[in-house]
C-alpha cells in the first residue's frame, strides 16, 4: 500500500493493519485514543487514531467524521499549519504525518500571525455545520446567530456545568459559584462576530514540526470567540513562547481592551470540560478560574 492507493481506497486501511501490512509504530496520542504511526511501502507515514480496544465503550457515533470536517475547515482558510486529512472511517482517522521538532520563538511569532489569519476567516455563526465533540463528550454545535455572550452560556459552560455535578465532580456550592459567572457574562464584555477556532487549543493541541511551523491538530473546531483559543493556549503550563505568539498576533490583528481580564473566562469552558470527563481531581482548577472572573467582574463594576 502506498500513499496513491491509500487515498484512492481509504476504507482498505484497517484490512491493511490486522494484516500487518505496514509498518506500525505506537505514538503518544492522547487520553482518548490510541495512535499510530503508519509506514506505507513508498516510505511515506500516516498518523492514524483510532478508538482503543478493550475501552469497554463503543466508538460515538460522527466522533472521527467531526474532527475531520473540523480538521477541513480549519485547513480550508489557509492561514495555519493543519494536517491533511487522508481516511476518515467509522472507527479511525488517518492524516498526513508531521514530522516533530522543538519549539522556536521563530516559529512561535509565526504562529501567532497564522493564529490571527485564521481567525479572521470567520464563521457564518456560532457553532459549526457538523456534530461537535471535545475530547469523547459531545459538544452543542447547532448554528446560532446573536451574541456570543449568550451563546457561550448555553451551549459552552452550562452543560458541561451540568455533567460535572452530575458526575460528582462539582458540588453544589461549586455549581452555584459557575452559575454566578453564567448569570454575569453579559457585562463582561468581549462580544465579538464569530472567528474561525480550533476550541480545544490547549497546548498539548499544538505540534512543533520540523519545519519550523506550529500545527493545529484534534480540534474541536467551530465559530465561536478569538480569545478563546488564544487563552487556552496559557492552560496547562502554557504553550513555549506564548509571549511571542500574543505579541504577533497582537500586531496582526489587535485584541480588544480587557482581553486579559477575560482570559480565565474564556478557560472556564475546557476547565468544566476536563471535570465532566475526568472527574474531581479538575474541581479546584475551575472553582479558582470562576472565583478570577467574579474578581474582575467585581473590579470593572467600582472603576464604572
């Protein structure tokens, strides 16, 4: 199989691999999947994820077709490094391989002006075309105009609220804690048009190639907020060079007054995401960044 024959008959590929028709090498992919790399006989490489055997769970039904159209769409405006999608099946994802590299502040500058030319890129709405995912739970894609605001309340915070209480994650003095923010946002301030985001770029979404490139890769793609993505970027410890990479951007497209005091606003999402999927050991995380926006918000009412 070479990379011709794998494009012309993508639905080959699994065949391929219980066969031990190629060459397969394991690679960190994550705390959803299993990854691979896959050696084709021109010498070409895949990436390839797919659902892990023995997870006791069936693959979600559009969980690899959402990523691939997010992947699509991202590529699509041309402004940043995203693989090529290249076999998309019920079960797996296949993209053209990034070779790794380490982080330059060459390419960190880089990135934040692609970040910013993706954006502005745009959407036609809130939310996106397809099924949302964000790690393995779903997330609400359904094309909404109005504010953002409203928007990120009803179809980013609050449901996600809801399953990390249900799931035990969150208690009810937590919950009340979020609600607060939720009831607050529309003096916040930020609302924005739709920008064109990857919504899940935290660092570890990131690559470093050896092309001196960053590359967008496992989105959770959709028309939502421009800070959003770069606040998720400080997550985590942070992505390298994150100063060089909001410098850029800042020069390529200007970010409006209070844009820092919104950062933990704009984390709270993929926070109260990470308590619904992986449980209480994310509570303090969320229940810090909420009590940050309630801060701010406090603070930005006396300087009215």
């Amino acid at each position: 199989m070479d990379l011709a024959y794998l494009r012309a008959h993508p639905t080959h590929l699994p065949t391929f691999r219980t066969h031990q028709r190629l060459r397969e090498t394991p690679v960190a992919g994550g705390n959803i999947c299993a990854a691979a790399r896959l050696t084709l006989d021109d010498g070409h490489s895949v990436f390839a994820k797919s659902w892990p055997e023995g997870s006791g769970r069936p693959v979600p039904e559009g969980f690899f077709a959402a990523e691939a159209a997010g992947l699509r769409w991202l590529r699509e405006a041309g402004a940043v490094a995203v693989p090529e999608v290249i076999v998309v099946l019920p079960e797996l994802l296949a993209l053209d391989w990034v070779e790794p590299g380490e982080p330059t502040p060459e390419a960190a500058e880089r990135f934040g002006r692609e970040l910013a030319g993706l954006h502005r890129a745009g959407a036609t709405a809130f939310g996106a075309a397809w099924p949302g995912f964000i790690g393995a739970l779903a997330q609400d894609n359904t094309l909404t105009d109005g504010r953002w605001s409203t928007w990120f309340a009803e179809r980013r915070l609050t449901p996600y609220l809801r399953r990390s209480v249900d799931g035990g994650a969150l208690s009810s003095a937590d919950a009340a804690l979020v609600e607060q923010v939720i009831g607050r946002l529309d003096g916040l301030g930020g609302d924005e048009p739709p920008a064109r985001i990857h919504g899940d770029l935290w660092p570890g979404n990131v690559l470093w190639g050896a092309d001196d490139r960053a590359w967008l890769v496992d989105p959770a793609a959709h028309g939502g907020h421009r800070e959003t993505d770069l606040a998720q970027l400080a997550l985590f410890g942070g992505i390298p060079h994150l100063d060089r990479v909001l410098a850029a951007y800042q020069e390529s497209w200007p970010l409006p007054d209070g844009w820092r005091d919104r950062v933990p606003l704009h984390q709270l999402h993929l926070l109260l995401v990470h308590t619904a999927l992986f449980g209480v050991s994310y509570r303090d995380e969320v229940v810090q960044t909420a009590r940050a926006v309630l801060s701010r918000a406090e603070r930005a009412t006396v300087d009215r």
